[in-house]
C-alpha cells in the first residue's frame, strides 16, 4: 500500500484534494470516482506521497 494525494477536477469547475492509502494508481482513481458521483469528476490525478 503507498499513500497518495489524489487531485480532483470537478464538471462545475471546482477542485478538491483526496488523502488515502491504496495499492496502486488505478485503485486511488476508482475510489476518488466512486467517493464522488461519476458524472461530477472529470478528472482524477493520483500523486504518490512518501516514501515506496
């Protein structure tokens, strides 16, 4: 498990940051899309934070 900061773009133009622990890039992407409702994210930018 790697900790990651995952960036979130949302269809109404706002932006929101997401902390959590996940097993890899994709897993931290499908969590933030089902966190929040599919049609408001339009992007999800996962950023490794830490060490490996």
């Amino acid at each position: 498990m790697r900790s990651y900061l995952i960036l979130l773009t949302m269809g109404d133009g706002r932006r929101a940051v997401m902390r959590g622990m996940f097993a890899t890039d994709w897993a931290a992407i499908d969590n933030a899309y089902e966190v929040f409702d599919d049609e408001l994210v339009l992007a999800a930018v996962p950023r490794r934070v830490g060490g490996y």
